[in-house]
C-alpha cells in the first residue's frame, strides 16, 4: 500500500510524515510525499528532529505532487492546517482522500527549547497517528470504513 503524506511546501510535515511511517511501517507499506507548491529543500530542523529520533533521512526531497503522475498512491493524506489559513492540496484521482492538519512547527517562534519542542511536539503526533494506521486490520474494512477510519485518526 502507498501513502502519499502532501502539504504546502513539502519541507516539513509532509517530510517528518514520510520518513516517521517508513520507519514504523512493515514490509508491504511505503510513504512518500510532496507539495502543492514545494520549497524545493528539506528543512534542516525537520531533518535534525528525524536524526535525534533514530530515523533514517536518507533520499528525502522537496518534490511537488506531479512526481508521481506515473506512480499513483493509493492513499493521499493531506497534513496542512487548515486553521492556519494555509491552502491544503488537492490530490485528483481514485486514491483514497483524508487530513491529517498539524500545525507548523516551522512557524514557532522563541527560543531554542521552544522550537526543538514544537517539531518533537509534532513528530510525536504523527507517530501516534502513522501506529494508529498501521494497526487497522485492513483486510476487515470496506473503502468506506477505512475512509472513516482514517479520519478518526485525523483528529488524534
């Protein structure tokens, strides 16, 4: 199963989203990720926060969501904020839709305890959210009823 984790700027959530379910994921799942209009670079908090946390950062990329026309997903979970204001991407096609909203932890301000907390803050949630998926007993559920699943698990 392929999970495409999309956000504005695919520099940040979308990143932290992708590199957190491969690590927890079993063979058989695979996410990757994009942005309705990418930065064109990884935020390197995004990456120190996936180091300190023991996971892999090799080969993640800005990238928009045209990179994968040829390679569709079969789920597209969206990880905007819509209370942010910002504009959530919009994914065509027969994959399966929800939304994930986090807030940006690239937004905080302060000092450097207050920023390294809001990206551990907010890879902690999306950890909680990436096991609460991988647990669904998949075989079990309708498109309708993982639809509703996931977005139950949108608002963890």
């Amino acid at each position: 199963m392929r999970i495409l984790f999309m956000c504005t700027a695919n520099s940040c959530r979308s990143i932290l989203s992708e590199a957190l379910f491969n690590h927890l994921a079993p063979a058989g799942f695979e996410a990757v990720s994009a942005g309705s209009f990418p930065k064109g670079q990884v935020l390197p908090r995004s990456l120190l926060t996936l180091q300190q946390a023991g996971i892999a950062i090799d080969g993640l990329h800005s990238k928009g969501n045209d990179a994968f026309v040829n390679n569709p997903p079969d789920i597209v979970i969206t990880v905007c904020d819509k209370a942010a204001g910002e504009t959530c991407p919009v994914y065509f096609g027969p994959a399966l839709k929800a939304h994930w909203g986090l807030a940006d932890p690239s937004e905080v301000s302060g000092d450097e305890a207050a920023i390294a907390a809001a990206f551990h803050g907010t890879l902690t949630r999306i950890g909680q959210r990436c096991q609460a998926f991988l647990d669904l007993p998949f075989q079990a559920l309708s498109r309708d009823e993982l639809k509703a699943a996931l977005e139950r698990i949108g608002a963890l």
